[in-house]
C-alpha cells in the first residue's frame, strides 16, 4: 500500500531536501508540491539535483494539499498554522517550521512573533517514549536543526543525573542552507567564503525547545556561521551533577545506553570525533564525549546534516512512524564523502 504525499514550501533547501528523499520512498506516492514565488515553474528549474522528477510546483492551495494522505509544511516560521488549519482532520501533517514546538506561549513570545499556535507532538523519536507518541499523532512539530544536535547529545546525561542542568554551555556551527535560500548579503559567497562568523548570540531561538525537552534550566548558545553549504558541529558542554563526578559516571557510557537501538544515532569508537562531512546526506547523529582534564566538565561533540537530520530527514522517519512502516523507510545511515 502507499499514500499519496504533498509538499508545501517545496522550493526551499528543507523542502527541496524532501522531494529528494520521497522520490526513492517505496510507500509515499509524492503528487503534489507547492511554493510561493516560483510556483508554476517545473521543479527541475528550482532544485536541478532533481532531474527526472516531472512534477510543476503549484500554488499552496489547502483544498489540493488536503486530497494527500499526508503533507509535509515545510514553510517559513509562523506560516504553518493557517494552512494547517484548513486541512482535513484526516490529513496527516509533519510540520519543519517552528510554529507547534513550544509548550510554553511565553516562550513562543520571546523568540518569535506572532500568536502562539499550540503544540503537537514534538517529533524526535529517540526521547524516550516519544517514539510511540509520534505513531499515535496525526499532527507532529519536527525539530529544529541545532535542536536535534544539541538534544541528542545532552539529554540522556540530563536524565541520567550525571549532567547538572544549570550550568550547559554550547558553541555550534552551521552551514550556510540552515538559514534559507532567501537572498541575504550576509550569506553571499563574497560574504562567507574565508570567514566564520558568530549570530544570534545569547538569543537563538532553539533554546526555548532544546530546554523543553532536555530539562536543562539554564543553557548558554553561540551559533557560528560556517563557509559550508550543510551540516553542524555542536561542541555542548556541562557540569557534573554535585553528588556525580568523573569517577563515578562516564559520559560516553550515558550516551552508548541510551542510544544502543537507535538506528541513526551512532556513539563513535574511542578517540574519533564527528565532524559534518561523515554526516552530510544522511539521515544520521554522531556522537563523542570526553570529560576536560582541566575543567572537569563533561564535552559532547554533536554532528548531523542540518537538511537531514536536522529538517527533512528527520521529518521522513516521523511519517514513517505515523504510518507505521519501518521507521529507517527511505533514509540512509551512510553519509557521502568526499
């Protein structure tokens, strides 16, 4: 059996990620796409890595949208909940934006604009008990992209009681396709090449979600943009517990538990440390941990291909869950190298 699947927002890199990915699914029947300004145009004119794919990007209509089993939003932040609206209740949805992430409004106002819309399911399988949540959601928020990095790395230590959760520190770098296609100076080729350059600093917005469901208080992020086209490199680090020190608990231990089952999260042998390239493609985490011999504090190095992972990827093995298929259906372990 497959279902039919629309995507919307489909001329972005997220999106164009998407039509990607489901195009080689054996159970998603990709037939309809939409955009805004390049609607009408054929998808090959946008996204030229997609030659074979006869398909002409519509306008983002909810009427053609809801005739799909399942749509993927893979618009820009606070432009999801209007079309989400208007679909039919019997429409699945997997949302890329950020509109339905955060339980808190309070939140929501802080880092964004715009009325808070609510909350669906928050759509990272490896939590712990997320994964049957998602298979019962008709509705699931995907994650951000330094979300997905940061929480993997830093959640089983938290739950663990090995990480304090008031005292995490983050410094991470992305690619230049986590901030959008739009035309931006800042994000011209002149612009980045032979640079790296720190932005949002003290206020990006993934901090509200990445202390929602890594049960972190207080959590301190420098996001750097890096001359590359995709991936992210998460250096998080943390204090021990007060009644938890080295000698009492390995960070990579935490982590190999925690994710022994998980098909796309992968603890890296002793002494390999991720790095973006291993990842780029792929549907896949990699992770290290070390303890600082000066410090004393706890290093988790997170990498994961933003596009991936961190947005289509991610929402790929989501609606494989919500469907109840094979949840690795369709996505790749394996990066592409060189």
């Amino acid at each position: 059996m497959s279902w039919r699947v629309a995507v919307a927002g489909a001329s972005g890199y997220a999106g164009g990620e998407l039509l990607r990915l489901l195009a080689g699914h054996p159970e998603f029947d990709l037939v309809a796409a939409t955009a805004h300004a390049q609607a009408g145009s054929h998808v090959t004119a946008v996204h030229p890595q997609l030659v074979g794919l006869d398909l002409t990007l519509g306008t983002t209509d909810p009427a053609t949208l809801g005739e799909s089993d399942l749509v993927f939003l893979a618009l820009p932040h606070g432009q999801s909940a209007a079309v989400a609206a208007q679909l039919p209740a019997g429409v699945k949805v997997v949302d890329l934006g950020a509109d339905f992430r955060l339980r808190d409004a309070d939140q929501w106002d802080r880092y964004y604009s715009g009325p808070h819309a609510g909350t669906w399911t928050y759509g990272l399988p490896e939590l712990p008990g997320r994964r049957e949540e998602i298979k019962q959601s008709s509705r699931v928020a995907n994650t951000g992209c330094y979300a997905a990095t940061i929480t993997l790395a830093l959640a089983p230590l938290i739950a663990d009681g090995l990480a304090s959760p008031d005292d995490v520190v983050v410094v991470a770098g992305s690619g230049t396709s986590g901030a959008g296609r739009g035309a931006k100076v800042n994000l011209l080729g002149s612009e980045v090449m032979g640079d790296l350059s720190p932005y949002k600093v003290g206020a990006h917005q993934h901090v509200a979600e990445i202390k929602e469901n890594t049960g972190a208080t207080s959590l301190s992020m420098t996001p750097m943009l890096v001359p590359m086209p995709r991936g992210i490199l998460a250096t998080v680090t943390a204090r021990f517990s007060p009644d938890r020190f080295a000698e009492e608990g390995d960070p990579r231990e935490v982590l190999q538990r925690a994710y022994a089952d998980e098909p796309f999260v992968h603890v890296l042998p002793e002494g390999q440390w991720p790095h973006t390239a291993a990842t780029s493609g792929s549907n896949s985490c990699h992770l290290q941990a070390t303890v600082d011999v000066d410090s004393g504090r706890i290093v988790v190095l997170s990498a994961l291909d933003n596009l991936g992972k961190g947005a289509a990827g991610q929402a790929v093995q989501c609606a494989n869950l919500m469907f109840g298929l094979p949840e690795t259906m369709g996505l790749s372990v394996f990066g592409v190298a060189p």
